[in-house]
C-alpha cells in the first residue's frame, strides 16, 4: 500500500517533515509544496532512500533551487493521487 505524503510546512519551524519520515514505506513518495520547499536543504532528506519531489512553480515562488530529478509540475500531481493508495497532508 503506497502513500502519497504532501509535506507543506518547513523541518526549519515544524515536526511534520520528521513525523512523516517516521511512518515512511518504500513504494511512498514525498511531495513538497508551500513551505515545504524549504525542505530540499533540510539534512532530514540526506537519505538518499526517499522518493522526494518538489513542486517546481512552489520552488519558483520561494526561490528554492530544485534538481531536474526533484522536480514536479503542477499539473503532474494530479497523476500521483491516482498511482498512490492514499494521500496523507502534513501540515
């Protein structure tokens, strides 16, 4: 069973990122958005196990460098809430 994890507020100011990491499976993948994005720096992510993407219009807006390989459109989440079991916001 995937889950979809939609991680929208910053490790910097908050624990959702690090609660999130706890109930993490392989087969999840993480989304960033909103204040998320701060995250990509975050050493919670170091772990190169993750499955993490960001929302690159998000990234954009707060001037967050993200790789190619990060990187989400938008209109691409949509695909990832029906590839996914369930959908869980962490905010």
């Amino acid at each position: 069973m995937s889950i979809l994890h939609l991680v929208r507020t910053s490790a910097y100011q908050q624990d959702d990122l690090a609660q999130c990491l706890q109930v993490y499976c392989t087969g999840d993948t993480i989304i960033l958005i909103d204040e998320g994005c701060y995250n990509l720096t975050h050493s919670l992510l170091a772990d190169a196990s993750y499955t993490i993407l960001a929302i690159s219009e998000h990234c954009h807006a707060r001037a967050v460098t993200c790789s190619k390989q990060h990187q989400l459109a938008l209109a691409e989440l949509t695909t990832l809430f029906f590839s996914h079991n369930s959908v869980i916001t962490w905010q």
